[in-house]
C-alpha cells in the first residue's frame, strides 16, 4: 500500500514546460559561467606555471651543476691534502740514525755515486741548549765525501730533497778530480733532526 501512494503523490507532482525550461536554462547558464570564468582562470593559471616551472627547471639544473662543481671541488681538496700530507716530510727518531744513513747511503747508489766516506755527528749540546732548552728536536749532521760527475750530484740533490725525511744542505764543496776530469770530489754537509 505504501507503494502506491508514493507513486500516486510522485505523479502528482508536474512540471509544466515553463517551469522546466527555467531550470533547464538555469543550469546552462551556471555550465557556461563555470566554462567562461572558473576554468578559463584555471586554464590561465596553468599557463602561468609553465614559464616558472621551466624557469625551475633551469634553476635545478644550474644547481646540480653547482653541486657537481662543489663535489669536484672537494675531491680535489681531498686529493691536493692527501698528497700535501703523503709528501709531508718525517723526522725520524733516534733509533732509526742507521736507517737515515742508508736511505742517503741508498739514494748515492742509485746516482751512481760513490761515497768515500760518511760521517754523523749531533749538534754540541752547547748550541742546543742556547737554541732552546725544551726542544723535542735533537739536529744531526751527515759529512758525506764523494766523487760522482755533476748531473749525477744534481740529480742525488734532488733526490734528497724530494726523499721522505728532512734533509737540508748546510755546506757544499766541489774539487774537480785528481785523475778522471769527468769526476768531482765533493765534500756535503747535510742537516737533519732527529726525535729525542
């Protein structure tokens, strides 16, 4: 029964033509306002977006860019470091006097440099004290004699130089040789420091 008088009230409920094109017309009218205003706006805001989304684009790709460059950056710092530090110079301890006498020892062989004769000795305790007297630092000399041709001598020099520990050239005397002109007998006074 229920059933029936909603069919029957549904039915009674009409529309006429005037009414029903009113509402037809209404909601044309609010598509077209919704088309005209609402979408265009949006259509133009996304247009808007474009140059700035291109705009970041660039930015991002200038920033990758840069961090790339700050990247390599670092690496060469790390690489530039890692090569001060691995050429750093060693001071080495007391104890290793015999192996600093063979490094310089092995440094004239391989300049094919002979070495008539090789002598150590520390700094007199009188100067060291006047230097000062809270020095970790103890300073020996090398007195090498030797006889080897120019090129070669540069070539030891450089050797010395560019080897791991400390070496500095205190004197340097060149004699031209007895027998062979091609040879020089040199007398080198090398300093270094050793560790107390």
């Amino acid at each position: 029964m229920k059933k029936i008088d909603l069919l029957a009230k549904f039915s009674k409920l009409k529309l006429d033509d005037k009414k029903l094109f009113v509402v037809i017309l209404f909601c044309f009218i609010i598509i077209y306002l919704d088309f005209a205003f609402l979408i265009q706006m949006q259509f133009r805001a996304v247009k808007d977006l474009n140059p700035k989304i291109k705009k970041l684009k660039i930015d991002l790709s200038e920033l990758s860019g840069k961090l790339n460059t700050a990247q390599d950056l670092k690496n060469i710092q790390t690489d530039i470091r890692h090569k001060f530090f691995s050429k750093a110079k060693k001071i080495p301890s007391e104890d290793e006097i015999t192996s600093l006498l063979q490094s310089v020892s092995d440094l004239a062989n391989k300049r094919n440099i002979r070495i008539t004769q090789m002598r150590p000795y520390k700094e007199s305790q009188g100067k060291q004290e006047k230097a000062a007297a809270a020095q970790k630092f103890t300073t020996y000399y090398i007195n090498l004699d030797l006889s080897c041709g120019y090129h070669s001598l540069g070539q030891f020099l450089n050797d010395l130089e560019n080897a791991q520990i400390l070496f500095a050239v205190q004197d340097l005397k060149i004699v031209s040789g007895d027998t062979d002109y091609l040879k020089q007998n040199v007398n080198l006074l090398l300093r270094t420091y050793v560790k107390k």
